[in-house]
C-alpha cells in the first residue's frame, strides 16, 4: 500500500539520529514521535545557523546581528503562519502548547482584574468575564495540558468546572456535548486528536454547540498540526495550541494562534520586557500582539527551526503525511488484531485516527511491556501519557501507546509486532 | 532478557501478604507519578525505638511487575523483624538498587529481593521497585520510626 507520492525510507535519511543503535547495539525503532519528534538536518542546521551566524537578541540591539536575527524570526512566524493558513501577527510563540493554553487560560482570570479590560468593546470584553455561574467545558478525553489549566481557572474565578462524555469506542459523545455546553459555557477547549486514542475529533461540530452557546472555543492542535493538514480560517475556533518539538521543529518552541480581534483584547500573561508600549513608574501600557504576549527574550533559534521544520513538512506534502501515516495506523491495528491478547484502545477505523496507537496486552502492566520492547530497541511509552481522568475512563490502569512521523515506516510496525511477540512469552500467558 | 527473573515473576503474579489488614499501626498511599503505580500499604509495629518489632505489613498494590514483586519481597522480608533489622535490609536493597548495575545485592540480608538487582541498570524502574519502602518509610515516620537509621529518604533517592 506505498504511495508512489511519499518514500518513508528516503525521508528517514534526512533524519541524523534515526541511524542510532540502543541496547547493546540494535538498530532504533523509534515509535513516540506523539511525544517528541526527531528532527531532519535541516531543522538542526537552521538552529545551528542562527548561533552560527546572526545570533543577538531580537527586537532589541542597534546593530546590524539584531536586525537579523529579528528578520530571522519574524520570517519563522510568517512561514508558520501560512503552515496554518494564518496571519503572522496573529501567531504568538510561547515555549510549548502547555504555556499556549496557560496563556489563553490566565487572560480570562486576568481580564478580572480591575481596569484590565478598560477600553475594549463590551462584546468581547464579556467572553472573557468568568465568574461563579459560568462554566467551563473541556472533553473526557483531554491532555493534562488542557484539562489542568482549566481546572485551575475554574478555581481562581469560582466558574464551574464540566467536561463531556465520550464513547466507549473512543469518540466524543456529540449527546453528551449538546447537554453540557449551555448558555452558561463560556469557554469550550477539546483535543482536535486525541494523543492517546488518535481520535480524530469532530472540531466544526463542537464549535457549532459551543457557538450557539455563546462560548469561546480553543483547540489543543498538539496531535493534529504534525500530521495533517490545518487550516485556521477552515476551523471554527477561536485559539489554537500546538508544539514545535511534536513536528519536526526544536523543543522550548510554542505556538499559540488566537483570532485577531480576541488577541488584541486580551490582558497579558508574562509581564516584562518586550511586551510593553510605555513604562512609567506610575504604570504600564502593553505593546499590540503578539508582542504584548512574548514578554523577555524569546527562543528566537528555536523559533527559526520550527519555521524550517514547517517548510520540511511544506515541502512533503500535508496530505501524503496523512496518507502515509494513516496507512502505519492501519498497518499496526491489522496486526494487533491477529494477537487476540491485545486490546487497543480507541476507534478500530483506520480512517478515524491518527498520530497514534495505545493498546493493553492483558494481564501485563504497560510498564513491563515497554520494557521488553526496549530491550529489542523499540521505544514506545507507557504510562496514562497525561491523560489520567481517560484512562480512568476507559478502566485501564495504563495503556502502552505507539506512535508515528513521517519517517515511520512499515519495517517499524513489523519490528515493533515482532518484539512485541516476546511478551506473552515471558509473562506466560496463554496465547 | 535477565530483568525478568523467574523469582519476579512469580512475585508479582502471586504477591505474598497482599491485601490490607487490621490492626495497623499506620498507612500510606504511594504514587509513581511518571506511570501510575500505586500503593496502599499497611505497618503494624509493636515495641519502640529501633527494638520495635514489625508484627505485620500489609498492601494494596497496583502497578507493574517490579513494583508488586519488590511490594511482596519486602513483606516477606521484614515481617517479624526487629525495626533495626529492618533498617539494615532496607540499605542493602537500596544500595543495590541504586548501584547502576555495579552491586549484585547479598541474598543472606535482603532474600529474594536479589532478583531485583537487574533493575538497577534501569533508571526509570528504580522508582518502581522503590515505591513500596517510600510508602513503608512514609508510614514507620508517621509512628515516629526512622526507616534510614538517619540516612538519606528513599524519596530524595528516587527523584535524583
Ligand atoms: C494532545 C496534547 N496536548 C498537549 C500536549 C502538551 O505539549 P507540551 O508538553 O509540548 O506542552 C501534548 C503532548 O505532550 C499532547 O499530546
């Protein structure tokens, strides 16, 4: 089933730490790019560069490094902008997706504050008044990242903290969204792929039910912007989070895209240099976005690897990403259904998911399954993978979870099946 | 592959004192944030100071192969020992354990705890293994006894 249009075994070239041995010398099988992705040379070698040659502080210094290191990048932003279909001054860079749903989750507690909302058009202004009687709505099925700081939120404003069902088979459970999304919702978050599941969630759907509530919308696009293609302006939502490390691009680089006219409104969340208009000691007024939301000198290196990371992917092709890894996916369910002591956990379709596979072998703790496959030099995780409350759900302890790239292969999932063979073994189960 | 020695194995599918008991003395519930494995565990101590003697542990274990295994070896091992033996079979399983692969463990002070040495080469199943004695060093402190004998927590260990 290879596409003629996609050649996994010539992209994993461009991918030094792919050639790697583990474990006494085996060749690395590297199946948890759902939590990190490995990076092509030319990603190292953009960042590299930076310090090789212009490294400065950006929008700071009188000279001539500064002005470009700034061109460097604002042009990373420019190019991840159109990654997304976006507008550069619409991308905010935080240091992951983590401090991206912080930031949308502290504007609401700070638009609180007395005179933080000064000046802004009552209709906006009111989103993002949050009190006791308000509610805010987040999946089942949500990453810690976006479930903790919502939780939170709830708590420092007296809001009323909701989540919606999901099915036993791994979807979100659209009655169960249609009854806890109600005029009292102000912010609706939920995964776009889920990164235990690999559901792919219905985003137009919730934001429809979210919409005619009132409520502002904020997709954690962690799981989805890596593998397929996204378009901001085909999504009906209102932020959108993701990280640079899960796509090729560099760690300590974040995204956060926020509608213009919601961004402008917004109180900041780190405060300090770089952020402000003008300071005096009597107070501070803060700079237009992004700026206003990049306080302190920011990960300009690692800005300018996710922009060439985006331009790998650009250059690959979003929809033969997809092909090709959904492709993986349907590979490595066709052959855990051949292991009846397996279960995997999530919708069965191929078609439905992406990103990623988790699965329990029964009666074996996940811990001890990735184990045995490390020790054949496949690495995988286990664990709940920050989504406890839907491990919870789903009555799993833990789950062992594979997961893809785009330098995946068919050789990986046969490698994985093979160690994976290994279990029942040492365990003694009956197979 | 050596970690799974025979002896953990049977350990974890058939964990020895498992189960919460009365009377206890003091309890404790243990997380290994980075997986989830949990335990409940139970001390019934009679007697102080370091002559007091552990009449019974008793736990709840949920977790991998290595965390039940190293819950059932310790209260095989510490059951009806005075809380100085104790201490000394706590030091030399810790001593293996943190040992990275260089100490193979003495089999006259810490028992079938021996099998346990290979997870020493494994950085993130040292947590695992050590899960049990934080949770009984946690409990004994909650009676005020001192499972160290005055050395380093389990605890502080494990996050290094
Ligand atoms: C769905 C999802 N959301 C959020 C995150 C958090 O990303 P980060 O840790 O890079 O902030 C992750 C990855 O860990 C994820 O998979």
């Amino acid at each position: 089933m290879a596409h003629a249009s996609f050649d996994a075994a010539r992209v994993r070239e461009d991918f030094p730490l792919l050639a790697r041995r583990v474990r006494d010398d085996k060749p690395l099988v590297y199946l948890d790019s759902g939590a990190t992705s490995q990076s092509p040379e030319s990603v190292i070698t953009a960042e590299g560069d930076f310090y090789r040659t212009v490294n400065a502080a950006v929008h700071r210094g009188a000279h001539q490094l500064s002005e470009e290191a700034t061109d460097a990048y604002e042009g990373a932003r420019e190019t991840i902008a159109r990654f997304i279909g976006g507008r550069a001054d619409d991308i905010v860079f935080t240091k992951n997706a983590t401090e991206a749903l912080n930031l949308v989750a502290y504007a609401f507690s700070n638009a609180g504050a007395p005179g933080a909302m000064d000046g802004v058009d009552e209709a906006i202004a009111s989103k993002f008044a949050l009190g006791p009687g308000d509610e805010i709505v987040v999946t089942a099925m949500e990453h810690h990242a976006n479930l903790v700081p919502w939780q939170e939120l709830a708590r420092r404003t007296g809001a009323t903290f909701r989540w919606i069902e999901i099915t036993d088979d791994g979807f979100v459970d659209l009655d169960s969204a249609r009854e806890v999304i109600t005029e009292r919702a102000k912010v609706v978050a939920f995964t776009h792929v889920s990164n235990v599941l690999g559901t792919i969630n219905p985003v137009n759907d919730l934001a429809t039910i979210a919409r005619e509530a009132g409520a502002l919308v904020v997709l954690d696009a962690c799981q989805s912007v890596p593998h397929m293609p996204v378009d901001v302006a085909q999504l009906d939502v209102d932020f959108l989070a993701f990280s640079g490390h899960k796509m090729l691009g560099p760690t300590g680089i974040g995204v956060l895209w926020g509608k213009h006219e919601l961004l402008e409104a917004m109180p900041p969340f780190l405060t300090g240099g770089s952020m402000i208009e003008i300071v005096k000691l009597e107070g501070t007024t803060f700079a237009p976005p992004p700026q206003r939301f990049e306080a302190g000198t920011p990960n300009a290196a690692q800005a300018v690897g996710l922009g060439a990371a985006c331009d790998y992917l650009e250059a690959l092709g979003m929809d033969n990403v997809l092909r090709h890894e959904q492709d993986l996916i349907q590979l490595t369910l066709d052959g855990l259904a051949e292991r009846p002591w397996v279960s995997v956990l999530g919708p069965q379709d191929a078609g439905a998911r992406l990103g990623a596979v988790a699965f329990v072998v029964d009666g074996v703790h996940p811990h001890d399954v990735g184990q045995i496959l490390d020790d054949a030099g496949v690495a995988i995780r286990t664990g709940h993978h920050c989504a406890w409350p839907l491990h919870r759900r789903l009555r799993a302890v833990a789950s062992s979870r594979v997961s893809f790239n785009v330098y995946s292969t068919a050789d990986d999932v046969e490698a994985f099946l093979t160690a994976l063979d290994r279990v029942p073994n040492i365990f003694g189960l009956e197979v | 592959m050596d970690l799974y020695q025979e002896l953990i194995l049977e350990h974890s599918k058939r964990p020895q004192h498992a189960g919460l008991r009365e009377p206890f003395g003091a309890e404790s519930h243990h997380v290994n944030t980075s997986c989830g494995d949990e335990i409940t565990l139970r001390v019934d101590v009679e007697g102080e100071g370091d002559d007091a003697v552990i009449k019974d542990v008793s736990y709840d274990s949920i977790g991998c192969s290595i965390s039940v295994a190293s819950a059932s070896m310790l209260a095989e091992n510490l059951i009806g020992l005075t809380l100085r033996e104790a201490q000394e079979v706590f030091g030399a399983t810790r001593t293996m354990l943190t040992s990275k692969g260089q100490a193979a463990g003495d089999e006259e002070v810490i028992g079938d705890a021996i099998a346990l040495a290979g997870v020493s080469k494994y950085p993130a199943r040292v947590k695992c293994a050590l899960l049990s004695w934080s949770a009984l060093q946690d409990s004994l402190g909650k009676l005020g006894l001192d499972l160290t004998g005055g050395a380093a927590s389990t605890t502080e260990e494990t996050k290094a």
